[in-house]
C-alpha cells in the first residue's frame, strides 16, 4: 500500500508553537557530529561548556541533545520558541514528514492531534515529502 501522501495531499504549515519540542521520556532530539557543531557555533559556546550543557550520549553511542525540564528541548526558550532555528538539526526540519507519521492517515490524524500545523497552509509537494523522507531514512542508516 502507497503511503499516505502518495493517496491524498498533505498540508502543513509550521505556527512555531513548540509542542512537537516537548515529549515524555524515551525521545531524544537525535544529533550528528555535523548538526552539533553548528548548533554550538551558532550559539557561539566553547566545544566543553557546549558539551557539558547541551549534548548526552545514550548507552548505545548515539549523540543527543540533553533532556531539559519536564521533556521540553533544551533549545526551546521561555515563551517556546527554539532559540537554535535556523541550525536545528534534521529530526527537526523534517518533521512532521517522518516516514512513520506518513504511513497511513490514522498515523498522520494522530499527530494532527499534538500539532496545529498538520492540516493547515499549503499543500506540500510530494516530491519535496519524498526528498525530506530520503533524507530521514539515510541519516538513519
């Protein structure tokens, strides 16, 4: 079966309003070495405060941003903006055209509940769906 943005247009518009950056335990904001250095530069941080603050590696050697208060991303600031947009890495930029949220409609009605964006603004491109879901599925691998 085709997955859901192959049957049907899907809509979305990002409104910034941070609920996609909070999540209960056992989510992670997934980095590369690449995506973390650039977040660090960005915030103009030395490598070890950038380190000591901002990054945890799991048991299984991944890097990810560190948990922050009641399982909002350490990036998000007070009124939930993220203060690291225009380098956030591509667990971010991709969302919500992960492949498991575009799978099926019952998937993508699910997220629609947690995010005001999905459903709303302009029809994106399935090819630019596809690209973002390549791109999710190679950093993966």
């Amino acid at each position: 079966m085709n997955p859901l943005f192959e049957q049907q247009p899907l809509r979305f518009e990002c409104t910034r309003c941070g609920r996609c950056c909070v999540a209960g335990d056992g989510y992670y904001v997934y980095l590369n070495t690449a995506e973390a250095e650039a977040i660090r530069s960005y915030l103009r941080l030395s490598r070890r405060w950038f380190r000591r603050r901002y990054l945890e590696c799991l048991e299984e050697g991944e890097l990810v941003a560190a948990s922050g208060p009641n399982g909002r991303c350490i990036f998000l600031d007070s009124e939930g903006q993220c203060r690291i947009y225009p380098v956030r890495p591509l667990q971010c930029r991709s969302y919500p055209f992960w492949p498991e949220l575009v799978r099926s409609k019952t998937a993508w009605q699910r997220e629609a509940r947690r995010c005001e964006g999905i459903n709303r603004g302009k029809v994106v491109a399935i090819d630019r769906i596809r690209k973002i879901i390549n791109a999710c599925r190679a950093e993966r691998d």
